[in-house]
C-alpha cells in the first residue's frame, strides 16, 4: 500500500518520533517542516531514525510495565 507524502498539514502529533519533525509513513523516513516535506534517504540518518523509534517503543514499554505494577500495588494494599 502506497503511503501518500506528508505535508505540514496531515501529520499528527502522534505520528513525530519524539516531537521531532521525522515522521514514518510506510517504510519511508520523512522530515516534515511548515515549508516542506523532504524524504530522508541517508542510510546513516534512517538507520538512527530507526534505532531511536526502536529504543522509544522499548522506552513506552518499560514505562508501562511499571504503570501497570503500580497500579496492582495500589490495589493490593487497598
């Protein structure tokens, strides 16, 4: 499936890496700015895009986990 090219106007917050202006549409790396849309094509850039957007999801998960211990702790002492 073809992932259209993104503008200033069709990102949403959700889909930066970090707040950063790199977004991933499909297998595609683009660097989104109110002037213009560039595809990062570098594989030195995309692979740290890569390596970055790998270790926030590792982050999201850990953060998580220890939500979800505090939470049942909470519960348990209740």
């Amino acid at each position: 499936m073809s992932h259209p090219v993104p503008t200033w106007a069709s990102v949403r917050p959700s889909e930066r890496l970090a707040s950063t202006p790199a977004i991933r549409r499909g297998n595609a790396w683009w660097l989104v700015t109110p002037n213009g849309t560039i595809a990062a094509s570098d594989p030195v850039l995309t692979g740290e895009l890569d390596h970055f957007a790998s270790d926030m999801a590792a982050a999201d998960r850990a953060v998580a986990k220890l939500r979800t211990k505090r939470t049942a702790a909470r519960k348990e002492q209740r």
